[in-house]
C-alpha cells in the first residue's frame, strides 16, 4: 500500500503554493488529498477552533476547504475524518509564501500544520519558499519546483519515529546555484521579531517585522537559506520540555 498524503496550508486553498505541493505530493503517491483553509490564515499558529462551528466545503473528491479555519483545524479534519479510517503518512504544509526560520516558526500556520500533523502520527513536514524582500515582495516559486520533490523525499526517507517535524525552506537563488540541502538549527533570535508597526489610518496598527534582530547565526536557517543558497532542513521536537533543566529543578522548588 503506497503512501497516503495530506496537504493543508496558511495561505489558502487557492494560492499557488498549494499547487506546487500537491503537484511534489502526486509525483510521491496517486493517494493525495488537500485539506486547507477557504482564505488567509498566515500567522495563525497552531490556533484550534475550540467552541466555534466550522464548516467544510467539497471542492473535489479529494480537495476541502474548511471555512474560517486554521491550518491545525485543516489537518485534525483531515486525519480524524474526511479521510476515513486510514489517516495520512505523511502531513505536507505549504508551499508558503515567504520564509518560515527561526523564531518564525512559533507562530507559523504553515509549521503548526506539520506540527498538528506529526502530533496525529505522520510524518510533518512544513515547506517555505524564500523571498528576498531586499528587492521585492514578489514570490519566485522556481527553487520551490526545481528542489521540492527532492527534498521531501529525503525527508521521508531519514524521518525516524514520530516525535518530530520538519521545517523546510528554499532559498530565493537561482535553482541552479542552490548548493543542496543543510539541515541546521532554526535561529534564535535576541529578541522576538515581532513588534508594533504604525498605520497609515490614524489610531490603528499592525504587528509587523520591521527588521531582523540581530546578531545572525551563520550555522543557523536564516543565513544558511539567505546567504549560502542551500535548502533548509529544521528537525524540530514535540517534546518542548527542557529534560535537563527539569532535572536540575527536580526537587529544589518548594511552596
């Protein structure tokens, strides 16, 4: 029995990411299926619709949008019901639009749908396709097309267990300069990249990335992607517990 996929996204059922991977999924299996948000979820995290009705809508036999839902709403739909008693192997989140490194990565829809995936017993793996925003806003999907496949077959093929997802991202070089594939620690930034960005509408704001904390770490995603043109493999953990710390503290705090 070959393998069974689930893609979900952040960007939307629509957006051209999304073809990208299901077009690297059906090249891995003629068992694919997209479960995804009807409309922009980007920065959702791994937020979970708990008391709120959701509503699926059938695209196709295998495609659904779940309206006004997140990615992690997309895949716990996926796994626990529109794909009957057989859930996926293999959770595939993305193509985003946009790098998801370092710290990012903790409020990225994209990285919760790998995340969720993992959590219900596949293999997660989130993809990003990089964007020099130096130069421009636009989105050049060719590293994503070129090495996509590729790396999501060695993924699967070193993913051992399932107590971790994978965080994948293309650099913005050209297809034909890009090195290979680094695996490498996600960047720890000084500080949370997030802050206050005022509107140009009088009493509002967004919350932004104004500008990369600094100091970078040239062994870690963020310049490994950016500045040496390699495709970026993060192995991250479900267990979060620092064991060695919990440890130490094991019987010093008292009431």
């Amino acid at each position: 029995m070959g393998l069974r996929i689930l893609i979900t996204n952040d960007d939307g059922v629509d957006a051209p990411g999304i073809a990208i991977m299901a077009d690297i999924a059906r090249a891995l299996s003629d068992d694919v299926w997209i479960v995804a948000p009807d409309g922009n979820q980007s920065g959702a995290g791994h937020r979970l619709s708990f008391g709120h009705e959701l509503t699926i809508d059938q695209r196709d036999a295998r495609t659904f949008a779940v309206v006004g839902g997140s990615p992690a709403d997309c895949v716990v739909a996926g796994m626990t019901h529109l794909l009957g008693d057989r859930p996926a192997d293999v959770v595939l989140s993305g193509v985003n639009a946009g790098q998801n490194l370092g710290d990012i990565v903790n409020c990225s829809g994209t990285a919760a749908g790998a995340r969720e995936g993992a959590m219900q017993g596949a293999i997660g793996i989130a993809m990003s396709q990089g964007v020099d925003y130096e130069i421009s806003r636009d989105v050049d999907w060719s590293n994503a097309k070129a090495h996509g496949l590729a790396a999501a077959r060695a993924v699967i093929a070193a993913a051992q267990g399932r107590e971790h997802y994978y965080n994948v991202n293309f650099p913005f070089c050209d297809p034909a300069t890009t090195k290979g594939i680094a695996v490498v620690p996600l960047q720890r930034f000084s500080r949370s990249p997030f802050s206050y960005y005022p509107s140009d509408n009088a009493g509002k704001f967004f919350v932004a990335i104004p500008q990369t904390p600094l100091p970078l770490d040239r062994g870690a995603d963020f310049e490994t992607m950016r500045r040496d043109g390699y495709v970026t493999v993060t192995p991250l953990l479900l267990q979060q517990t620092d064991m060695g710390l919990a440890e130490r503290l094991n019987g010093t705090l008292t009431l």
